[in-house]
C-alpha cells in the first residue's frame, strides 16, 4: 500500500510539473503576442523553402533574406547543417523581436544513416525497432540543426499505384496506428527540447493515400464511416502520441480541398481530438486552391486556409500578401490569426529556442553524432527485420554450403543509390552496401560471377545471352530484380505496377538453364511478378532497405537472420484487382467455393484472392497454433475478453513469428469487414519451445462508426481468428458481446 501511495504521489507531481510548465510557456507566448505587430504575427505563419538562400546566389535569396530580417518568416525547410541553420537564423536574430526560425526537413527514413522506407519498416512488425529507426534519424537531423521533421506520413493506402505507399505503413489503421505511435515516439524522445529529438509532423491530414486510381494529387471522394475506420485511426493516435505538428494534405475530401477543410482541422482536429499543436499546410496546398477552382484568387485561398485552422502556409505567400487586408477589412478575425500564431510560438518556447537559438546547432555534436557507427548496425539490424521471404520451395535458402559458383544476375545487384529510394536528405549513397559487396563480405569463399542481364526498364535484351552463359557455369543463380528506387515517391504513381522493361522475361530464360534461381524484387510498392511467383525456387521481398540492404540481404540468405517480415499491403494478380485489401466485406454473393464464380461477386478471368495476402511472410522455421483458450463465451457490461493459445517453434532453427489477431463482427446495423486487425505479437522461439501468448479483447475493439451516431457497439456474435497470416487462420472461435 505505501509503494501505492508513493507511486500516486510521484504520478501526481508529474501532472503537476506538466500542467505548471503548459502555464508558464502560455503566459510567455500572451506576453510576447502582446508586443507583436499585424505584419509579426503574420510573419510566423509564414515558411520558405531554403533552398534559395544556402545555395547559389539568385535574385530570390536577397528578398527572402530581407524577410527574415524583417520577422516575416516564422519557419524554412530545407535548410540542414550547423553552418547553414546558424547563418539563417543569426539573420532572424536581427529582427525586432528576435523570434528564433524553426528550421524543418523532411526526414523520412533516416537522416545521414539511411534506414528502410518506412513500408520496408512496417513489414517488420517492430514496434520498438521502428521507435529506434526514428530516434536515431532524429539524433542525427537534430545535430545537424534540424528542429522539425515532416513525419511520419500515416496515410493509409489501399492502391500501390499510388507513389507515396513507400513513405507510410501500408493498408491497415490497427497495425497503422501502432507504428505511427512508435514513429511518433522515436522522433520527439522524451521530451520535446531534447537535443535528440525533433518534433514529428504528422501527414497528410488527410485520406490523401485514397486518391482515385492511385494518381497522385487526385480527389478522394468517400463516406464518413469510412474517413473514421480506416483513414483517420493512425492519425489520432499519432496525435495521442503527443506529435508536435500535423500537415494537411493536396487532396480534395468530398469536393473540398483538405486545406480549406473546417471539417478535418477544426472540428475534428482541434475540437473532437482537442489538439494542441498547430498545422502546416502541404507546399504550395493554399495556392492550389485556385488551379482545383475552389477559390478565384490568393486571398480567398487565404482566408478558406486560415479559417479551417491551417496554421501555417508552407510555400504559398498566400498570408504573407493576404492576411493583413484580411483582417483590416474584418474578412477574418484576428483570433483566428492569434490562435494560428500562439499554437506556432509555443513549440519555440517548447524547443528552448528563445533560451538559446542554436541550441540545436553545435558543430562539436554534429561532428560526434555523425560518426556514430552504432547508427549503421541499427539500420542493418532494421533491415534484417524488414524482409519478406515470399517462396521458398524444397528449402532452397538459406543457401547450402555445398554451393560454390552463384551467378548473379540483374539491374539492381550492383545498385547503391537505388538502395536508398526517395526522401533522403543528406545520405552519402556511394557508402550503401550493394547486395553484390554484401554477399562477396558474407560468402568469402564462394565465387560469384555478375551478369546485369538488363537495365531496369528499357526494352533491350542485348545483354540476356551473356546473362544465360553466367547462369550456365553457376550452381545457383540468384537474380535481384525490381523498379527503380526513384519509381516510387511524390508524384510517381504507375499505371502498371509489373516488374518494369524486359526483367521478366529475362528471368525465364534463366530459368530454362534449369537452375535453381532465387530471386530478390525491391521496389516502393508492392509489384506484380506473376511468372517469377510460379516459377521461381525462392523469392525474398525487401522493398528498399537502406544503406544497409546488401549485409541485410546477405544475413537473410545465409540465415544469420532467419526472415521474420510480414507484408504490411496486399499484393495483387492483376491492376485490375486494384484496390484489393484484406478487410473488405462479403457481399450478398460472395464465392463459396472456390472455382465456382456463377453470378457471385468475382471476375470472370481472375480470382478474387491476392498473390500475397497482408500479414503473409514466411520463415526458415514452421510454428504451431493450439490450445485456444477464453475466459468468458460473452462479454458482458464492458467486460474485455481474456484470450490465449499455445505458439510452438516446430521446426530446427531459432525464429521469429507475427502472431495476428482478427475479429469479425458476424451481424451488424452496418455491414462490417470480413475480419480485422485487433491485435498481433512478435514473439522469438527457440526450436521446440512454446510460449502462451495472450491477447485482451476490449469492447471498443468492437466498435464501429455509425453515421449520427458516432462509435458504436452492438450486442451480437463475433469471431475471433488467430494465425500469422490474413488468409491462414490457425485458430477460430465464437463469443458474444451483451
Ligand atoms: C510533400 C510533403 C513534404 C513537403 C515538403 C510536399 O510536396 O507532399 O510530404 O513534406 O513537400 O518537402
């Protein structure tokens, strides 16, 4: 009891502290608000790109500097480095109020150590080794005087079409919302003003990953109850997380443009969620409005942003040139404009930048921090856990001893900068490890002998005889084939999401060598590969791992590190399969057996099911599902559901498995999805050990949003499904929740 009492006491002194430190930054931001001009205030809303001031002299440099001089700036991205952050902000310094910049970059998957992107990391399942990867990014970006970074994207995508899949962690709000928790996490440290730690932003508020057909910057038109299942879910638990910022997004929501949108920022952001930080709006997103026709000038653009509660304008100019006639001609309020500037003031305070401005950028820790090698062996370690082993027929990996000649062969087995995908900031990528380097290291007394084949998208196969030859005199082939490492990102949605140029088809002359080939696919997406799925001895999936891909890789192959990745999106047939998602509903006609598609909702030249279903991935070990046990068959008056079962490593190796948990709601006032994500574990076993591995199932966990109504549960029956794959159930069973 007195442990119990000292605990309360010690919890409660630490609400206090947090409330009297909330207290005394807000009286700080009143009193400085009360010394700000129109045109100050306004400043702080305003962000440039930097670009134009750190590099080469033009004509934009002097205009923007003069304006940084005259406190019309608030923030500017894209200036990194201690030199560069502290030459910037030495000019803010020189306005009247000295009001210290915020200084933002988009720090996606890493900063000098470049980590897998993150739809790489979520095939990990890792909740801790995510934090780390973004922790560390942090590390770095924050010693090199970065206060901010522009993530984690939490967009949840459906269409691999879609460019920017590779920046999020994939189809799923449940498994969604727990790596933007841990990414949130590792950003900002423990406290925001840590030398250590950035602030996160979270983006893009929101639905952007639903546009239609996967086109970049296209409408998103859907209902509510689907805005609030499955598109916002990552975004309010980031924000419970504690993220600092949140970006809005390019995307029209039902016919208006997420920046203009009072319904996302306002009444659900700032009001339902009672979100304290501010927003900033994508580049250029207010401008937009005019070329989407939602507004027919800059000034209405303005005026729709900043009463949304778009606090920020990255890139528009739009308050810079708008706000202050705005507010003269009482079109807005200044409220409007104080709340959007407090929210911006009190991060600085919250950062320590009025205490010392270059806080964050000390030459002596940017010097220490980059030279880290711990950072190196965290990202391989991120990598090793981010593969998918997808095939792996007779147990061909890991690869044998007997084996001494490797042919290998195709575009990306020398590729480094690939390695590193988009979004890397600072990255040196002639330090990455090709898999070629990574498995000379690994497999010293093996010979390997290289054949690129083909480039990665052309049409010429003038290279496939040389290729064959290699393939002849090896005992193995393995080939690494994939898109290029800038096929994926802003602004690179495809059409075809196939293996790009003729690399199919020079993967089956290979195969009529009659060797075994192993083939490794890296892209930013989930890719279509139908002939190397049927053909192929064993297929290792690695999207883009990082600096550290080729050591991963090798790790993989050798099975210094048996697979444990689960795939975090589907992977379709066909595009014309797209959107495909593991979550969807039954229809009043689905198939009911397989092959028999008579009036039922199928395709006539297609089945209905993935190539690769979402949570699939294999190991060099098997596990056994038993013992399925419940302590209740009904839940009663908000009662949780206890759940249990007997996980066992079958096989001969130490192993790593991603124990799924799923829940349908079998009858309901809304037709609900065939199963969902409610729970999962990664859980190491030693050959032949079994470990009880437990799941609480809540009542909201059986929640669903209800149009008028809001969350809701209903009496019923439910299914409860446990297995380490979407479409493997292991175990099954009923209850009912009253
Ligand atoms: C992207 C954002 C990014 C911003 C700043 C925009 O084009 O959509 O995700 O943070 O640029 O670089």
């Amino acid at each position: 009891m007195k442990r119990y009492n000292w605990l309360l006491g010690f919890l409660c002194l630490q609400v206090f502290n947090v409330q009297a430190q909330e207290q005394f930054i807000s009286k700080r931001v009143d009193s400085l608000l009360k010394l700000m001009t129109l045109k100050e205030k306004i400043g702080q809303l305003n962000q440039y790109s930097g670009r134009e001031v750190t590099g080469p002299a033009n004509d934009r440099k002097a205009y923007l500097l003069k304006d940084i001089q005259n406190g019309m700036v608030g923030s500017m991205l894209n200036v990194k480095g201690v030199k560069d952050t502290r030459e910037i902000q030495a000019e803010a310094l020189k306005s009247r109020l000295k009001i210290p910049l915020l200084f933002s970059l988009d720090v996606v998957h890493g900063y000098k150590t470049v980590f897998p992107v993150p739809l790489s990391e979520a095939a990990s399942w890792d909740m801790e080794a995510i934090k780390q990867s973004a922790h560390i990014a942090a590390k770095e970006a924050a010693a090199s005087g970065i206060h901010w970074t522009f993530a984690p994207m939490v967009d949840i995508a459906r269409d691999p079409r879609w460019g920017r899949v590779m920046e999020g962690a994939g189809e799923d709000p449940f498994l969604g919302s727990a790596i933007a928790r841990a990414r949130v996490k590792g950003f900002q440290g423990e406290q925001l003003g840590a030398t250590d730690a950035v602030m996160a932003c979270v983006k893009h508020f929101a639905a952007y990953g639903a546009a239609i057909a996967g086109r970049d910057y296209n409408p998103v038109d859907m209902s509510e109850q689907q805005l609030r299942e499955i598109y916002l879910p990552p975004f309010k638990a980031a924000a419970e997380a504690g993220a600092a910022t949140f970006m809005n997004a390019f995307n029209t929501l039902n016919g208006v443009p997420a920046t203009a949108s009072t319904f996302l920022q306002r009444d659900i952001l700032k009001k339902e969620w009672n979100y304290k930080g501010f927003v900033v709006s994508d580049w250029g997103s207010i401008r937009e409005m005019i070329p989407w026709g939602f507004a027919a000038n800059l000034s209405e653009a303005a005026a729709y942003a900043i009463t949304a509660g778009s606090d920020m304008d990255m890139e528009s100019e739009a308050y810079k040139n708008e706000l202050e006639k705005l507010i003269q001609t009482g079109k807005i309020s200044v409220d409007l404009l104080d709340d959007a500037v407090k929210r911006i003031l009190y991060k600085k305070f919250e950062l320590g930048l009025f205490e010392n401005p270059y806080k964050f950028s000390d030459f002596k820790r940017e010097d220490i921090v980059m030279k880290d090698k711990t950072h190196a062996a965290a990202a391989r370690s991120m990598a090793d856990k981010s593969i998918v082993l997808l095939k792996n027929e007779h147990q061909i990996l890991p690869l044998q001893t007997d084996v001494k000649k490797i042919a290998l062969i195709g575009p990306l087995v020398r590729a480094k900068a690939d390695l590193a995908s988009t979004w890397t900031v600072y990255a040196d990528t002639t330090q990455m490890t090709s898999v070629e380097e990574g498995l000379k290291q690994r497999f010293g007394t093996m010979k390997f002998n290289y054949a690129e084949g083909c480039k990665i998208n052309t049409s010429d196969t003038s290279k496939f005889n040389e290729a064959i030859q290699t393939a002849q005199n090896a005992d193995l082939v393995v080939m690494v084939l994939g898109e290029a490492g800038n096929m994926t990102g802003e602004a690179k949605s495809r059409a075809n999401i196939e293996l790009p140029g003729v690399q199919e088809a020079l993967f089956q002359k290979i195969k009529k060598t009659g060797k075994k080939v192993i083939v490794v696919v890296m892209g930013g997406r989930p890719l279509i590969f139908n002939t190397i799925a049927d053909q192929a001895d064993a297929i290792v999936y690695t999207f883009w791992l990082g600096g550290e891909a080729g050591h991963a890789i090798a790790d993989v192959l050798s099975a210094d590190y048996n697979p444990s990745g689960k795939l975090p999106m589907t992977f379709p047939r066909s595009v014309g399969q797209v959107p495909l998602f593991y979550n969807y509903a039954n229809t009043g006609r689905p198939v009911a057996k397989s092959g028999d598609i008579h009036y039922r909702s199928a395709y006539i030249d297609s089945p209905n099911t993935p190539r690769y279903a979402f949570g699939f991935g294999m190991s060099y070990t098997d596990f056994s599902y038993t013992d399925l046990r419940k302590d209740k068959e009904i839940m009663k008056g908000g009662e949780n559901l206890n759940v249990s079962f007997t996980l066992t490593n079958t096989g001969k190796r130490k192993g790593e498995e991603v124990v799924q948990l799923y829940l349908q709601d079998k009858v309901a006032s809304v037709v609900r999805p065939v199963k969902e994500l409610k729970g999962f574990d990664k859980v190491e076993l030693e050959p032949g050990e079994s470990k009880t591995i437990k799941f609480v199932i809540t009542p909201e966990m059986l929640a669903f949003y209800k149009s008028e109504r809001g969350w809701i549960t209903e009496p019923g029956s439910f299914k409860l499904m446990v297995g380490g794959a979407s479409d493997q159930m292991r175990l099954e069973s009923d209850f009912k929740l009253e």
